[in-house]
C-alpha cells in the first residue's frame, strides 16, 4: 500500500516578547467524541503514557483487523492547529509545552527556545525545524477506522492534548516516519517503549483497528520495556 506522508511544517514568522503557556480553551471538550478524552488545563510537559503492562492490555484489547483502503482520505477531514485562546493554536502550545526557554510574540509566534526531539536525539534552536508530529498519523487514523468518524471526533483527535498524541520532534524526523506504523518505522532504541506505550494509548482512546504486524511490533517492544 502506498503510504502518504504527515507533516506540521512551522508556525507563522517571529518575532519578540516572552509568553507562558496558555490556558486551553474549554470549548475543545465540546470536540469530543464517545470515549474520546477531553483536553486538560495547559501542562508543562507531555502526558506520561501508560506503563508497559498497562499498555500491553490497551493493546489486547485492540480489534486486528486489516488497513481499510485510503479512499476518499484527506488532511482537510482532520482540521488541526485550532486556536486555543490566548491567540495560540494547537501547534504554538505544543511548542510551548515541550520547548525549554521558549519566548513568544504577542502572536504566541515561538521567536526563540530550544526543542530536544526524541525521535532522534536531536536538540532544535529554531521553531521552523520543528515539526509538531501526530502519534498516530492522520492517514494511518484513517486507515484505522477514522473514515467512519464525525467531524468532531476527527477534529478532537488532531487537537488532542490529553493523551500523547501530540509531540514537538524535528521536521527530518516526522518527514522520515511519514504515516507509517511501528512496523514499518520506529524512533531511536532508547525512545521505543515511550514510543510504543504512547501509540498504544492512541489508539486505545479512540478504539482503532491494529493490523497483525503492527501488533506483533507494539508486543515486541513492550515486552522488552
């Protein structure tokens, strides 16, 4: 099957002054779906995933089941990068979120800060070789059961906060996984049972189909964490 490739390219340009984190914007609940999360209240870090046992059982859980074709699929039936109050949308919170000494201009633009991408291992300067990554790519939702989805639901996952969804990681990186699973892609060793841990979460909150090798990858990683 071909793949399609996921990207968040840079936020709009920069420029001067030193913001904190916004407070989320209750409205997002309202984007939730079934056993959707709702979004928390900003964070300073990342949500902590399940741990391996944990996530081994989200996992057996998990319907396997063979890709769906990516007929009809589009970026556009995932709006993302919402705004989120304060004049910050998703991507600028998540720079925020998981950059260190990250100052911002009265767009909530990220003028300067350093990002440490775990993906590779690689510590970012600059908010335009960051790339803010879906855990789960959108196409790959897709081809997981999202094309039966509302608008919402598709909406809440792009946007989602609250499970580990959503990470800062360098543009090579993101640009390297594509849409692809943890069969067919994996982060640095020292990264995977995070990795895997969080991917499991993904899709459990949302109920998403695994394929055989997909699941084969996840076990073999968690039962190693």
């Amino acid at each position: 099957m071909q793949r399609t490739r996921t990207s968040a390219g840079p936020s709009r340009p920069a420029a001067r002054r030193v913001r904190s984190v916004p407070a989320l914007v209750a409205a997002l609940a309202g984007l939730t779906a079934g056993a959707v999360l709702t979004a928390p209240a900003a964070q300073a870090a990342p949500p902590t995933p399940p741990s391996a046992a944990q996530a081994r059982s989200m996992l057996a859980g998990l319907t396997v089941a063979g890709e769906a074709s990516m007929d009809g699929y589009s970026r556009n039936l995932f709006p993302h990068w919402l705004e989120q109050g304060d004049n910050c949308n998703t991507r600028e919170v998540v720079l925020q979120r998981d950059g260190t000494g990250v100052r911002t201009d009265a767009e909530c633009r990220a003028t300067s800060g350093r990002w440490y991408s775990a993906y590779d291992g690689v510590t970012l300067t600059s908010a335009s070789q960051v790339d803010i990554d879906h855990m789960v790519p959108l196409a790959e939702a897709w081809r997981s059961g999202a094309r039966t989805w509302s608008d919402a639901k598709r909406r809440s996952f792009a946007n989602n906060l609250s499970a580990a969804q959503l990470i800062a990681v360098s543009a090579s990186s993101n640009r390297s996984k594509g849409d692809q699973d943890p069969a067919e892609w994996l982060p640095r060793s020292a990264y995977r049972c995070v990795y895997a841990r969080s991917w499991v979460w993904v899709k459990h909150n949302y109920a998403m189909k695994v394929d055989s090798a997909e699941k084969s990858a996840l076990s073999g990683i968690l039962n190693r964490c």
